[in-house]
C-alpha cells in the first residue's frame, strides 16, 4: 500500500508541475513601456550679482490629475486616452518641479528659490497650478503639445499679490511619434518656465540705484 500511495503522489506531483509549465506558455509576455523625460538640465548660468539675490519660496505644485502621474494624456475631441507603452520615467508633476528649480538655479536673475530650511526667511512665495499638459490632435493632422500653467507670485510680509499669470506655450511634434511628442513635450515645457522664471526676476528684483 505504500508503495502504490508513494507512486501515485509522485504521478499527481508530476502532473502537477506539468500542468503549470503548459499555464506559463498559454499568456503571452507583456510588451515593456518605453521611458520618457523632459527637462532636461540647462546650460550653466552666470552668478548673480553680489546682494542682489531674493529668496522666494516654492507652495507645493498644484498638478491636473489626468495628468500629474507617469501616463502621456491625448485629447482628441471630446475623447481622452493616454499612449500606450510609454510612460514618463517618474511622474510628471515631479519631473515638473525639477525643471523648475533647475532654471531658477541656472538663470542669473535675482529670484532664487529657498530650499525648505530658508522658507521663514523668504520674502516672497510662488505658487503654480499646471493646468494642461497633454497632447492635442486636431482632424488627424499632427498632434501639438499644449502647456498650460498659473503662477501666483506673493509677498509673504502682508500677503499681498505681487502678480498673477497665466503662462502657455503649444508646440506641434514633427511627426506623429512618440520620440517626437517627447520633444514637443520638452520644448513647450520649456518655454513654460523660461517665462515663468523671467516673469518672477522681474517681480522681485530690487529698484536700481
């Protein structure tokens, strides 16, 4: 009896494990999502001139949701969807806000945004609201990449508002492809903030003489 009870576990044991090697053939494999980034880091800037530099602290970014994550966000019409197997490499609100203070850091105006530490100490508080950032098709042409954001700059001491704006930039990809859309996303980005940190410098920068 132990002999038959002993070959029949090894039968079911074999079986079994061949029945779960036919399972892992019957799925195919999932293709892998490429990787994207923007914002890549500028060229080094000039240093400020000595005492002229004003600190200004970052609020926390306010992102769409459709489109603060890893997903690239299309509009066409009224229908939304997002690129299949291409993701940003980190989400997009955090890939954002590196761009961000990469032109600060690199621009030689005289805003300077404050790491954590140094927020007490900043006389002024920049606050951002992206509010699109996703790829356009208008009847099937090329798709154009749309950037669109708020900035809300304020005084700390009173609380007033030193300026309001609304910054936006559409850049058409040369092809219908993802590198493409990718470089569309970048130089729309791009041109965002360029304005965002001019308009800052000139808001904060102190009266000659």
């Amino acid at each position: 009896m132990t002999l038959i009870r002993r070959a029949t576990q090894a039968a079911l044991a074999a079986a079994t494990a061949l029945a779960l090697a036919g399972c892992v053939t019957v799925f195919p494999k999932t293709k892998p999502s490429q990787l994207y980034r923007f914002g890549d880091a500028p060229p080094p800037a000039e240093a400020s001139a000595a005492g002229l530099s004003v600190g200004v602290a970052r609020a926390p970014t306010s992102f769409a949701r459709a489109v603060s994550g890893d997903r690239i966000l299309t509009l066409t019409g009224a229908e939304a969807a997002y690129i299949g197997q291409a993701r940003w490499v980190s989400p997009a609100s955090v890939l954002f806000d590196e761009a961000v203070a990469r032109a600060f850091d690199a621009n030689p105006g005289a805003a300077r945004l404050v790491a954590r530490g140094g927020v007490a100490q900043a006389p002024y508080r920049l606050a951002l609201d992206v509010r699109d950032f996703q790829v356009v098709y208008d009847s099937g042409r090329t798709p154009t990449v749309v950037v669109r954001v708020r900035a809300v700059l304020t005084r700390v001491e009173d609380r007033t508002v030193a300026g309001d704006e609304l910054f936006a930039a559409e850049v058409k990809a040369r092809r219908n492809r993802v590198g493409d859309i990718v470089e569309a996303f970048d130089a729309a980005n791009g041109q965002t903030i360029g304005k965002i940190v001019a308009w800052t410098n000139a808001r904060v920068a102190p009266p000659a003489g």
